[in-house]
C-alpha cells in the first residue's frame, strides 16, 4: 500500500514540484488548489506515474469548506502520512503603514491561520495513527524582516513558531516536524506579489540564478525519506549568491 501524503496550493510552484516528486517515489497524492481548472495540467501530468490523485478544490482560508473536503476524503486516501502545508503567498511590498488592509487579511489568513488549521484536522488521525510527518514551507523571510516585507516576514515567523511549538507537543509521539525556509525561487510568487505585473516581478531574479520549484522539493521529499528516528527539523535553502533575507548579490 502506497504512502500518502497532502499537499496544501499543489497547483504550481513548490506545491506542484512536490507532487511530482512525491509521485515519482510512488505515494499516493491529496492536492488542494483553489481551482480546479488551474491543477488539471498537473493531474494530467500526473497520470504517467503509478500512482492515485485525490483533488481537493477549496481555498484554505475557508476553513468549513476545509473540513468538508477533508472529511469527504474517499476510505483509501484518509490515512495521510505526509502534510506538506505549502499554501502562502505576498501580497505588495508597501510600508507597513500604508499598505493594503485587505492583503494583510489575505497573508495572515493564508500563511498562519489555514495551515495552523489544516495541521489542526489532519494530525490527530497522524496521532492516532502512530505515524506521520508535517512539512511547512516557511521563508528566510521568516527570520528577519526587510524593507516593505514586514507583514509576510511576521507570517512567515509565525510559522517557524508554529512548527518548532507543533515539535514540542509531539514529542512523545512518532511523529516529525520539519520548516523548510526557502530563499528566492523562481515561480508566481512574485507575479502574485505584484499583482501581475510581470517585468517587476522579473526583476527581483535578475542577476541571479534562483532556486526551482524542484530545488524545494528536492528537500521537503529528502526530509520526508530520512529514516523514522531522524527528525530534519528545519532546513534554510538558499540560491548561491543570497546570503540572507535582503542580501543579494547581482552580477
């Protein structure tokens, strides 16, 4: 019986880069994205691998459709092994004191309160069961704030917090607890940033040669394989010339 594991905004970027890997190394597949007319190229990517795809289509901020896609979860595909909460974004990069409400709302609601509430449905039947491993994707951002960032950067802090607090309360179980903390990766995060636009979201990869959806990937799966008694409990990745958060070197 395969392994399974649910993957939070599968759609593209990270989320659609870890269900490909994990479908290559065989585990079953639960993959959340708002629409469904956005993961169809992916599940249709996905029928070349031996593998069974169960699509939830609800966004995470809506937590009653959450728990209705969860609990309507067909038998085969209830037990899940890994939670890769990878749902988030930025929303502009405007002063703290005058940005968008609205966006603040977006970001906490999407990077803290819907992973703290998919973790919140899933886990205990990982607890129950004896078995399972929870995956966030956090952010360097997470461990400084820079100029116009400060709302992602606190959400992003938020979820370092969350996870090292989640390891501290399933220390008694089997279960494991990684934060991987990606730098800049190439993918709509940042044309979702700036709403669209795409040459200003160009901008902040030139000169430098980012990270992939399938570098990330490559890491959440390799946290996911390691043997039941390693715990890879947070992992910073970064493209060879940032150094931080706001460092960044451009040839």
């Amino acid at each position: 019986m395969n392994k399974i594991v649910f993957i939070t905004g599968a759609s593209s970027g990270i989320g659609a880069a870890c269900a490909k890997k994990f479908a290559q190394a065989g585990y079953d597949l639960v993959l959340n994205a708002r629409s469904e007319d956005k993961l169809r190229p992916l599940l249709e990517e996905l029928t070349s691998y031996s593998v069974q795809v169960c699509p939830l289509i609800f966004d995470v901020r809506d937590r009653q459709a959450a728990q209705q896609a969860i609990d309507s979860l067909p038998e085969a595909f209830k037990a899940i092994d890994v939670l890769v909460n990878n749902a988030g974004l930025a929303l502009g990069m405007d002063k703290e004191y005058e940005g968008i409400e609205e966006n603040y709302d977006t970001m906490i609601d999407t990077n803290i309160t819907a992973l703290l509430m998919i973790t919140r449905m899933v886990v205990p039947g990982m607890v129950e069961r004896g078995r399972g491993h929870i995956i966030n994707i956090g952010s360097v951002a997470g461990d400084a704030a820079y100029p116009g960032g400060s709302v992602y950067c606190a959400t992003k802090a938020a979820v370092k917090v969350l996870s090292d607090g989640l390891r501290m309360d399933l220390v008694h179980t089997p279960l494991r607890v990684t934060n991987v903390k990606p730098g800049l990766v190439e993918t709509n995060f940042s044309i979702t940033r700036f709403a669209g636009d795409k040459e200003r979201a160009d901008k902040v990869y030139q000169g430098i040669k980012p990270l992939t959806g399938d570098d990330i990937a490559d890491v959440v799966y390799y946290a996911a394989s390691a043997p039941a008694h390693v715990q890879i409990a947070e992992v910073l990745v970064l493209a060879t010339h940032q150094a931080s958060g706001s460092l960044v070197y451009r040839e």
